[in-house]
C-alpha cells in the first residue's frame, strides 16, 4: 500500500474531545480513494458505491500529520474496490481501516459504465467505443487500391 497522502489536524478538525473528528477523517479518506481511482481508471466521473466496516483504531490529535494510504482489492465492469489505511506519520499507528470502498464509474446521465480495466468474456462485443486511433477498418471501408493491390 502506498501511502500519498498527508494531511495535518487543524484546531476546525477537532471534535469536542479534542481529537481528530471522524466525519472529517472521513471526508478525506472518501476524496483520497476517489481521486486514486480516477488515477487508476483514467475516469473523473465516478461515484462512491459502498463503504465497508470502518475501524477507528487510535486517536489523531491536533498537529498530527496523517498519512492516507490506498490501494486496489480488484475491478469489476463498472466498479473498482479499494482498501484504505490512515497511520500517523511520526508514529505509524494505524488510526483508521478500512476494507472495501467500492466506485462506480459513470456517463454523464449518472448511469453505470464500463471502465478501461474491465476485463471482457472472448467474444463479447466492446459496449463502449474505442479511441479512432484503436479502432480497425473493416474491409469494406479501405480503400479499392489496398484491397486490389
């Protein structure tokens, strides 16, 4: 897992306990997954699906540097599922984990997509475009000299 992330606990990011608020912790660990897996994707438009079981571990106080950490479980047609850990930098004690975050890729109506890593079945026909620079001619679409030469 490769922790890209850092983030340090500001005095609006404490909770009444003075500790690292949770929904904050959240927040980051939610955009952190989600711009790795436009990474991963090559896809900006995508959705948070699910949330596994989250495991506060340990307390972040203010001035602590946070480190998040993500990396990919596996990759279905429309989806890619992640695993995140959040760790103190000085100190690498895990705060948080988190096992199945799950994204979604969508089109612009908001509808589910097939992604680039999308593994397809010998056979089935590609439900989504090609680059024009991938695409083959048929041979009925080159030209007479090509196909009498």
């Amino acid at each position: 897992m490769e922790f890209r992330t850092r983030k340090v606990v500001k005095p609006g990011d404490l909770n009444p306990r003075n500790t690292l608020f949770g929904g904050r912790l959240l927040e980051w660990v939610d955009e952190e997954c989600m711009i790795y897996c436009s990474c991963q994707l090559g896809h900006t438009q995508l959705a948070t699906k699910y949330i596994d079981e989250i495991n506060f571990m340990s307390a972040a106080m203010q001035e602590d540097v946070v480190e998040i950490g993500v990396e990919t479980v596996s990759t279905g047609r429309t989806s890619i599922t992640v695993r995140c850990e959040v760790r103190n930098k000085a100190t690498q004690q895990l705060i948080l984990a988190v096992d199945k975050i799950v994204f979604v890729s969508l089109n612009s109506k908001g509808e589910p997509i097939p992604h680039h890593l999308a593994r397809r079945k010998r056979g089935e026909s590609r439900l989504w475009p090609l680059p024009r620079w991938k695409r083959r001619k048929k041979p009925a679409e080159m030209s007479e000299d090509v196909i009498s030469g």
